[in-house]
C-alpha cells in the first residue's frame, strides 16, 4: 500500500479537481488529497475559555452536536465489541463532549482529545469532563502507551494532515486487544461518485457535492479516503479490521449542506422539506465506519 503521508508530499502534477476551496490530488493509486497542509505550530495545553461566546455554544448545540442519533449510532458501535462499564476511552477530536458524556453515563471512565479552546472549555464546564489540549502525536501521550480499551476518531481522520501518523499514534495508547473506532466521509459513497460524475461531465463547472468534501482552509478535509485504503491503513498500523462498512450520515443539519450548495436562504427555506422527504425514502450512504482490534 502507499504511504499516504509521503504523497502529501509529490503534488508536481496538475490537480485533477479544481474545486472553489481546494485543488485536490490524485495519486496513481486513487489516493485523493488537496494541496494544503494545516501550520504546526505549538499549542498551549492550557484551556482557554474566554473564547466561549453565545454564539459559539449555539454552534456547538445546534449544529456540531444537533443529531442524537449518531451520538446513539456510536455508542452502540462500541457496545457490539464489548461491555462499556469500567473501560478506558479516549476520544480524539472530542468536539463539545456529547459523545465522551454518554459514554461516561453508561461507566465508562473518559478522557477527551480537542484543540479548540472554546470546544474543549465547553466540554469541561458543560459535561464535567477530563479534556486534554494535547494533540495525539505530542510527546504527552507517551506515557499513556497501552492504556486505553477503546479510541476514538469520529469525523477526525479527514482532518488531519497525516492520516497515517495520526492512527499510529492512536494505536500506541490502545490497550492489546483495545478497539479503536473512525467514522468519516467515504469516497466510494454516492456523494463523491456524482460530484466526480458532474465534475467530469461539466468540464469542471458543477462540482456540486465536491465542494463540500474538500477545503484547503485550517482544518478543514484534507483526504477523503476509499474502504480499501481505510482497511490498508489499518492493516499497516496492526489493527485487525473486525467491520468496515458504508452508512447513512450527515454530521450537520441539511440546511447546512443546501446553504453551501445554493447560498440562498429562501430557497434553503423551500427544499428542506423536500429534502428531510428524500432522505427517508433514500437513505443514501455516504459515510464509512470502520472498527480495528489491536492485535
């Protein structure tokens, strides 16, 4: 398999994609990723919370955590591989806790991963929670090597710069026999197929959902991977693939994604409907979940 990581690096070509906020990449074996890597610079492990304004928590509340189902739809993951009570979780990328919280209601003992301060101070003071300002790879977590039963990345890996380096360093702190959990974007869904179809078709003009899938800005996705390339990663870290499948998902509200597409609220205000309508006749799937054991 490639090193996904060292074909950050060869961008020589041309983009096969030229997207309103990214180009992106093709390798030779379909590897697709944008131009843009996020600065590393070093962050304070200190927590800072004056950034948590009204309008931060209300992002927080009724967009980035605005579906209990997959909160739900998480949960039950991690309890078809084992008993939740007593466990050792750490959550990579833990957002505003909601996750993290649930798993502490059903025992387990938790500890999140997140960058942003506001997220993280939201998470502390809402949800009580142990949060570390650390990212995975910093030396902090050395002393945590085979600890955690169970980690997770629920819409991380397309985040970040290195999606190998990262999910090695995951699997450092997973306890033998641990599981570690990733949920994300999958290019073999619907969703990245019609926007290459439109793409193509367009010479280039209708990118349609594409654009939605990549961004060259801070944190934003930088690979959208395929379920042969999740399975090659994990296989090359040592975790033995125990599911790997396409769901239906999506992360934000519908208004979001037609607001991005269409930039008109009257007209957002008109197809919601007609969209929440389609999406329960067609629950089409657009996302991967992918589940390893270490061995």
């Amino acid at each position: 398999m490639e090193n996904l990581d060292e074909l950050k690096h060869k961008t020589d070509g041309k983009p096969k994609y030229k997207l309103s906020g990214a180009n992106v990449f093709v390798s030779p074996n379909g590897f697709h990723y944008v131009d843009a890597l996020d600065a590393v610079t070093e962050i304070s492990p200190i927590i800072d919370g004056s950034g948590l304004t009204d309008e931060e928590i209300k992002y927080i509340e009724k967009s980035l955590q605005s579906n209990p189902e997959r909160i739900e739809n998480q949960v039950n993951a991690i309890k078809r591989h084992l008993d939740i009570k007593d466990k050792r979780v750490l959550d990579i990328g833990c957002g505003g806790g909601l996750f993290l919280s649930k798993m502490k209601a059903e025992g387990a003992k938790v500890i999140g991963i997140e960058l942003s301060d506001s997220r993280a101070y939201y998470a502390q003071t809402k949800h009580g929670l142990d949060i570390t300002k650390r990212p995975i790879e910093d030396s902090y977590w050395e002393s945590f090597i085979n600890t955690f039963d169970v980690v997770t990345l629920w819409d991380v890996i397309e985040h970040v710069n290195y999606p190998l380096t990262t999910l090695k360093h995951a699997v450092k702190v997973l306890k033998p026999n641990g599981i570690l959990l990733i949920d994300t974007p999958c290019r073999d869904a619907f969703y990245h197929r019609f926007g290459e179809f439109t793409y193509k078709i367009s010479g280039g003009r209708f990118p349609t959902f594409l654009n939605a899938m990549y961004s060259s800005k801070p944190f934003g996705h930088k690979q959208i991977l395929s379920l042969d390339e999740m399975k090659g990663l994990f296989e090359s870290v040592g975790l033995e693939v125990l599911e790997l499948e396409t769901f239906h998902e999506l992360s934000f509200p519908y208004s979001f994604y037609l607001k991005k597409f269409f930039r008109s609220d009257v007209l957002v205000k008109i197809l919601l409907p007609l969209v929440h309508i389609f999406f329960v006749i067609f629950p089409i799937r657009n996302k991967m979940l992918a589940i390893g054991k270490k061995k």
